[in-house]
C-alpha cells in the first residue's frame, strides 16, 4: 500500500477485532461479549486504549475501561468499582505474551457516617473534592505492583472521582449550563489524579465512554448505513432517525453517545524504573531493545461467594480465579465461539495458542459472510479466503511484524491477543474527526499516522472503520492491494476493492469531550442534562 509506510504499523489487532462485528449481539467494542461477563458488568472490560503520552514523550498511558453502556441518570446508586473484583493492567515486555508487570487495584467503598439524617442519595450537599464530607457513598483504592522483583504497595487510599449527580452538587454559577458543570465537576476530579512514588501518576473514576460505534444499526443484521442498500435486505429509501442517522456517508448513529465508562488510567515512564514498563536492561529505542510492549486488562473474582439469609454483605472466599480480560478492541464478541467465550475469557493470553483460540484467526468466519451480508459488493473471486497461506497479512499482524517487530531473534513478539505499541515511534496526537491522511487520522496507520491504532490505540482512533476494511482485505495483495512481491501493506492501493468502501459512518464522538492532558479520557455526563427521548425513528 504505497500511500504510507506507516501502514506497516497494523497489528493483529485489525483483523482480531473486526471479526466481532459480523456475527454477535454484544454492544460496544467489549461490552457485555461473553454469557457470564455480560451477568456482571462491575468486572466487564469494556475498552483498553495504549498510547505514547503526546504531552511527556518518557511517559506511556494505559487507559482501561469498566462497566458500560452506563446510563448518566443512575441515581442514587451510581455505577462504581466493586469492592469484591481485583481489577488489573497486564504489561508484557519481553515479547513472550507473558504478564511481566501487573498492576492490580482493589477498591473499598464506605458509608460516611454518622449521617445528620437518613437520606436515600449519593451526597447531601455540593461536593468540592473526592469523597467529601457531603458524599456519602467514598470510595478509595490500592496500587499494587508485581514484577520480576516481587510484590509490591504502590500507593493505599486513593481516592476515586466522585460520580456525577448534576449541576446543583458541581455549581458553577447562577446560570449554568452543561459545559460550565462538566468544569465545575472536572475541578473536583482533577483532584483524584495521584502521583505514584517511583514515577508516574493513575486516576480512576467515572468518565464519558469515548468509544464511538453504531451498534443499533451494525446489530441489525450488519447494516451499515452509508452502505445499507447493497446489503442483502436493504431498508427502502432514505431512512432517517432522531439522532440524524441516514443512508448517507456520514449516517451512523452513535450507540455510546449519553454513556458513562468507569476508568483506570495509567501513566507510566518509558525506562527500567520502580514504575517503568520496559524490561530489565532496555532501553526502548528499537524492538530489539524492548520498544514493543504489549498490555491486556483483566477482573478477576473470587471463587466463592456466600450469600447472607439475613440480608448482610455476602462472604468471598477461594482462590481468584479471572473473569474477563481485553486487550484487542472486539475479539471475544466473534472470533471466539459462543461456547468458549466464558472459557476465553477466564484464561490469559500467552494460551490462546495452546487453547486453540488463534486457529479461528486466521481463517475468519464472518470474511466468508460478506458474499452473503453485501452480494452485490463480495463474491468468491474478490472476498479472501482462509488459512495461514492465503492470508499472509494476518500471520504478519499476528506475530508484531508490521509495528516493527523482528519474525525472529531479539524482539521478536508471540501471537497473542494482546495491544501493542512500539514506543520507539513518537507520540501522534489524535484529532477528533479528521478523515483525511496524515498525523492525527481517524484512521491510524492506514489513514498514513503511525501513531495511531493499531500501533497503539488513541481514544480518537476509529477502530471500526479500520477493522471493517482490513479484514475485507484492504491491505492483502490481490485485494486491497494490487498484486506485488513486496507483501502485504506494501503493494500499491486496488481502490475498485470494496473493502475501501466499508464504513461505519462515524468519525468521532459527539460529546466524548477529550481532554488535553491526563487522564484524557473526559468527564461523565450526569443524568440531568441528558437528552428530552427523541421521536421514533422514521
């Protein structure tokens, strides 16, 4: 693909997760993806963003996200960490798809007591910092971190963002609106950001999900709306809704917009420190000096859990035992068959091998639908087939190769789903929207940004459009690309190939609200400004 190196970036990451949007009724990029999971949202990884910080270039942020879909007005029991769930950021420095350095966090949530009166609401006054005497739902954490060292505390009692009720617990003056409360609120949250001895800073707390997907329209049957009439059943004319979503170019309906996230963010140094991410005796300059890392997230449980006769809190009690893990965008939702799906998640990554997970990859169900779902775009001579030989680009994808990583020797990187960034390539900015090629695309390295997803992801990358077209073949000689000896993402562009037509019809969160610095991820709608409900669709 000659219009940019950069498209030698794509990770496995690409074809892992399209696969998900073709074949299941799971929302969002992870959200509710498995039978059990989607039983316990307080332990779903919802989303996980990695990034080379684009404020301190020696520092890499992870972003992890917990408890979708969840509606601002949630009063008065807001969403929030659970206090029985052990929540953990999984790095791999080493290329072996092992978990080198964890960060594990437990929460501990209280009733601030005694109470003046008994009062069925989360606070009983305005709230000017984190778990203030007027909130009577706090909640703090512990920092752990395990490594080749040992164990260690890292940080105890600190403390979580508080969630947010509305502009009378956040004032901002006499005539507020909701961007002088989302202010009043971030001054409050600003306060939750912690330093951590050893170098680096986290955050946790509620947030505005900043992951952008038209699911009413993708879970109808795989619509996609700027396309839908060359679907198999295409909706008769120009269908509109109250959101704005048509058949046009631009008409996908954001099935996140209003949705608050619960976020553990990250931000570590770029060395061998107390805190670093990389490996003993790198360096990061190269992948062969330990530049490429690799991060999932995960919740885990205890095994057992006795419930009260009487109504009292429940007693956890066995070994933990994990629940959930993400590291690629959309893999457990289609990828992975229905009846392994709670196995999958409940095993690590450095086994996807051994527990046969990585077979489906490289012969991907949902490619063989497209014939079926788009006839009159795919058909047998220009949808591509399975298996290892005939899809080089997803073997190349899957062992790190196109973010730079060696096949063999020092650096090379294990087959795994995991999300990988090569910190030796400078931080991109991502801008919200931006369409066209070049830094800070939508579209990442296939929009011609090496600093976006999939080496990496940024909180603007547009991980559907991306995934939709690759695994379509957008990057596969004699697809995508026209026929070369130089492989994949290296050939010249076939643009008569559908897969450059595929498109959810969203570029950007409408009220995401990223911010300029840590912890980026913006601020939590609150139930008061929501939306009126809208007129039916048409």
């Amino acid at each position: 693909m000659t219009r940019t190196k950069a498209l030698g970036a794509l990770s496995v990451a690409v074809t892992l997760a399209m696969a998900a949007l073709f074949a299941t009724p799971a929302g969002a990029s992870s959200h509710r993806e498995a039978p059990a999971i989607s039983q316990d949202p307080a332990a779903d990884n919802t989303d996980l963003y990695l990034f080379r910080d684009p404020v301190d270039g020696t520092k890499v942020d992870i972003v992890g996200n917990w408890i979708g879909l969840e509606p601002p007005a949630g009063g008065p029991n807001f969403a929030n960490f659970a206090d029985d769930v052990t929540y953990l950021i999984n790095i791999n420095n080493t290329g072996t798809a092992s978990d080198d350095v964890v960060y594990k966090f437990r929460f501990r949530t209280t009733l601030n007591q005694p109470l003046p009166f008994q009062v069925p609401v989360y606070n009983v006054g305005s709230i000017s910092k984190p778990n203030d005497a007027t909130q009577i739902l706090q909640t703090t954490y512990s920092v752990e971190r395990d490594d080749a060292s040992g164990k260690r505390i890292v940080a105890t009692n600190v403390p979580v963002a508080p969630a947010n009720p509305g502009p009378r617990t956040y004032p901002s003056g006499s005539t507020p609106t909701q961007a002088t409360e989302l202010a009043a609120y971030q001054a409050v949250a600003n306060q939750a950001v912690t330093s951590l001895p050893g170098g680096g800073k986290v955050f946790a707390g509620p947030r505005k999900d900043p992951f952008f997907v038209d699911l009413g329209s993708i879970f109808d049957l795989v619509a996609l709306r700027p396309i839908q009439g060359l679907h198999e059943i295409p909706n008769p004319g120009n269908v509109t809704n109250s959101n704005g979503g048509t058949n046009g170019p631009a008409g996908g309906v954001d099935g996140l917009l209003g949705k608050n996230v619960h976020t553990i963010a990250l931000q570590l140094p770029i060395d061998g420190s107390a805190n670093g991410v990389l490996a003993a005796g790198k360096a990061g300059t190269s992948p062969a000096d330990g530049s490429v890392i690799g991060v999932y997230a995960s919740s885990a449980r205890q095994r057992v859990k006795v419930l009260d006769v009487a109504g009292g809190a429940p007693r956890d009690a066995g070994r933990w035992v994990q629940v959930s893990r993400l590291g690629l965008p959309l893999v457990n939702e289609v990828l992975i068959p229905l009846d392994q799906k709670d196995h999958w998640n409940g095993v690590e990554p450095a086994d996807d091998g051994t527990n046969g997970f990585l077979g489906d990859i490289l012969d991907p169900v949902p490619v063989k639908l497209l014939p079926t779902l788009y006839p009159s775009a795919f058909n047998s001579s220009n949808t591509p087939p399975g298996g290892a030989a005939k899809r080089p680009d997803i073997v190349a994808l899957a062992t790190g190769q196109f973010i730079g990583a060696p096949a063999t020797g020092a650096g090379s990187q294990a087959p795994a789903d995991i999300l990988r960034v090569n910190l030796a390539t400078a931080a991109v900015p991502g801008v919200a929207g931006k369409t066209t090629n070049g830094p800070g695309s939508t579209l990442g390295v296939i929009g011609g940004d090496p600093g976006g997803f999939p080496n990496g992801r940024r909180l603007t990358d547009n991980v559907v459009d991306i995934e939709l077209k690759v695994l379509a073949g957008l990057v596969l000689p004699g697809f995508g690309e026209m026929s070369c000896p130089s492989g994949p993402a290296a050939c010249p562009d076939n643009p008569s190939h559908p897969s450059h037509a595929l498109t959810q019809g969203i570029d950007s969160s409408a009220d995401a609200n990223v911010m300029a610095g840590f912890p980026y991820v913006g601020p939590p709608l609150s139930g008061y400004y929501q939306p009126l409900p809208g007129a039916p669709p048409a």
